[in-house]
C-alpha cells in the first residue's frame, strides 16, 4: 500500500490485486523463490518475444478495459502484438509541453518522488540507502551531482511508455548496465537495492538551462528491453528520447547541486513520502538561478 497525490493536492491510497501479489511475492519464501527466476533477463526476453507475436493481441482489449485507458489520446492503428500496442503513440495535442525555457518539465507520464543527495553522494529511497556512485558505477561521475537532486519518475504499467528530453542540448555517448530485472513498485523497494540492481542505461546532457543533466532508463520485472533511438550529439526539448517494452519502469533523472529546484508540490509530497502523479511535458521544478518573474514562480507553486 502507498499513497499518490495529483497536482491538485488529492491524495489517493494504491492497494491493487498487483500490489498485494507482489508484496506476498517479495515477503514470503514460496514467492522469492519464484522472484529469483522472475528477475533473469533470459525470462524477461522470453515474455518479450512472446508479447511479440501476432497471438498476443488477444490481450489488448481486456488490458484497455481493465486501465480504463482512454483510446482517443493515441494514434489510432492495427496493432499487431501486445508490445506494439504497449509502445503505441500519443495523438497530436494529447500533451502539452512547457516550452518556457527555465521550467524543467516531465520526461514521460509517471508517479514522481524526489531525493536530495548529501554531500557524500547519499540518499534514501524506501529506507535502502544509495550513492550516486552505486547507481552510475562510477565515483568520479558521481562528484559532479553531490548535493543535486535525484527525480524517480515511476511508470506504472497502464502509462504512456514513451519518454523524452527535458531540455535543448548536447548529448554524450550512452552507457548500458547490465543486471537483472526487479519489479519498481514500491513494495520491491522495501526489500532489494532495485536501482542498484536492475538494468540501466544512462546519458549525460549538457542543457542550454539546467547545466549538466543525467537521464537514466532503468529496466523492469518483464521489461526486457529499453530502446532509445539513435540521434546526432544535439537533441531538442520534447523529442522522443526512446521507449519501453512492456512492464513498468523507471526515468530517472539527476540534476547538480544549485541548479535545479523542485516544485513545492513534489518536494512537500516527497518529504512525506507521497509519490506526485505527473504527465509527459508538465512542469516539475525551474532553473534555480532563474530570471523568471517572481510571480510566475509563484503561480507554478500554487
């Protein structure tokens, strides 16, 4: 059980059937013993090849049924597997993306939960502890963002599993991690290192407005693919960074020290342990050395 806020203030208490599977899965014998086959990557790409294949569209209508997904925010078409489905397109307008230049802005639709890491790099998520160096595997990356903040940005498995970049900028070379493939809910994270564990992959960007920004893709239970698409060094804020294949993951994105503030809203709610429900483009926090007028700053607050 856990609790999501929407930008209104709302706050709602999440217990599904899932939720409570997974918990027994996670907290009993019978079920790790289960989870330890769950989480190789060979049987995340078995599920993939079989959601691949022209059969698994007979799971397309009960799955859209059951989410109560509304249809007409996506392009529509013939899919022709249960993942083409999964990785299916926002229709023109669906979302709106925040353009003004010192507003950073959700990379994908998800649960949002923010972390201030210490000046050794330190943070807590579920009460297991992290550093940034364990989540990069690398010490001397992992300097640059003492004292920075780390957005978690949670896909469930009803969300919309495309995500992009949040701001204009210039991009490094990629770096893939391998591991295996816990579930991001956050009963797992009660129990397993997830973001320590699962597999990741990760580029830098050195934005026109946010300095130097880390956008990490981490894998999950069943998720046995990430696939960012194949761009020169300068990308664009709102262009399509890549997908998921099907189940739900985690964006996650890593700001340095000073240059980034959250939303009141997000900070509040995370302080309190409260995930913020946020859709693909909407604003998430602003440049903290920002020119914008006090009074908008203040409205993005509100």
């Amino acid at each position: 059980m856990y609790f999501v806020a929407d930008r209104k203030g709302n706050i709602e208490k999440e217990d599904s059937q899932q939720d409570r599977f997974l918990a027994w899965m996670y907290g009993h014998v019978s079920g790790r013993i289960i989870l330890k086959l769950l989480v190789q990557p060979p049987v995340s790409r078995f599920f993939g090849r079989a959601l691949d294949s022209g059969a698994s569209k007979l799971f397309i209508p009960p799955f859209i049924r059951r989410s109560h997904l509304n249809m007409s925010e996506y392009k529509a078409k013939k899919y022709s597997s249960y993942n083409d489905f999964f990785k299916r397109e926002l229709a023109p307008g669906a979302r709106s993306i925040d353009y003004t230049p010192e507003i950073l802005v959700s990379p994908c639709d998800s649960r949002l939960t923010v972390y201030k890491a210490d000046s050794e790099n330190r943070f807590l998520i579920k009460h297991t502890p992290y550093t940034i160096a364990e989540l990069l595997r690398s010490r001397q990356l992992a300097d640059r963002y003492a004292g920075g903040y780390i957005w978690v940005f949670r896909l469930c498995i009803e969300d919309y599993h495309r995500y992009i970049y949040v701001d204009c900028g210039k991009e490094s070379l990629r770096r893939h991690i391998s591991g295996v493939l816990h579930t991001v809910n956050p009963i797992a994270g009660d129990r397993f290192p997830i973001y320590k564990e699962n597999t990741r992959e990760y580029s830098l960007l050195k934005s026109e407005n946010f300095g130097t920004l880390l956008q990490m893709e981490v894998g999950a239970m069943l998720v046995g693919r990430i696939e960012n698409r194949q761009y020169g060094k300068t990308v664009k804020r709102g262009q399509e960074k890549g997908n998921f294949a099907f189940g739900g993951s985690t964006v996650i994105l890593i700001t340095q020290a000073e240059k980034v503030r959250p939303d009141k809203d997000i900070l509040e709610n995370s302080e309190k342990g409260i995930e913020t429900r946020v859709r693909l483009g909407e604003h998430v926090g602003y440049a903290q050395k920002t020119r914008l007028d006090k009074t908008l700053i203040s409205a993005y607050n509100e």
